[in-house]
C-alpha cells in the first residue's frame, strides 16, 4: 500500500530591481550620475530596451538550488513595481531557463498601489 503525502511547498517572492538585479537606463550611466559613476566601468549582464541590467553575485548558485536542488521545496514568483513589459523582459533575461518555472510573474504600477504624488 502505498501512502501519498500532500507536501507543501514554501512560495519564495522576489522583487527585481534593487534585489536580484539593477537595472539602470544607459543615459544616466553617461550623464554620470553620482550613485550610478561605480558602474562606469563594469560590463552589464544583459542589455534590455536601453537599460543595463547588472545580475547580483550567485545568480547560477541562487538558480541552481531553487530549481534544481530543491524543486520539491519551493515555488517561486516574481513582483514588480516596474511596468509589465519590464517586468517580464528583465524576469526572462534574470532566470534564463528557469523562466517557464516561475508560479507567477506580476507587475503593479507604484502608482497603483501608493497613488499619485501631487
């Protein structure tokens, strides 16, 4: 006889920018912009839409133990308050293969959620 256990899986969320990647458009990397001037010199991972994208350190590891080494342990989604569009292009560009694995991919609009600033 066989027993089937219902395993829950734990649903880990990540925001994009700021937290797996920086992105940052092209032009204020040019103007030299003061919190952007350490970029100057380092090569982004991926070009997307006039925007360098910079993955964080360990992306292959974080990569690997999410959805190789522990599959049956977690979902994973992503959050974002970049529009749609970036959302979905920097998500793909992030998790590579993984992409299709992804619970979900959501953008809310800051203005959506926080309203507009007056």
């Amino acid at each position: 006889m066989s027993t089937s256990r219902n395993i829950k899986k734990i649903l880990v969320t990540f925001d994009l920018n700021k937290t797996l990647l920086y992105a940052c458009k092209k032009s204020q990397i040019a103007n030299g912009l003061t919190d952007l001037r350490l970029l100057q010199n380092i090569v982004p991972s991926e070009q997307i839409e006039g925007y360098n994208v910079y993955f964080r350190n360990g992306r292959p590891e974080l990569l690997d133990f999410l959805f190789m080494e522990n599959s049956s342990l977690f979902e994973v989604g992503v959050w974002s308050s970049l529009d749609s569009d970036f959302t979905g292009h920097f998500a793909k560009s992030f998790f590579g293969r993984y992409y299709r694995n992804l619970a979900f991919v959501a953008a809310t609009r800051r203005e959506d959620y926080e309203g507009v600033l007056k």
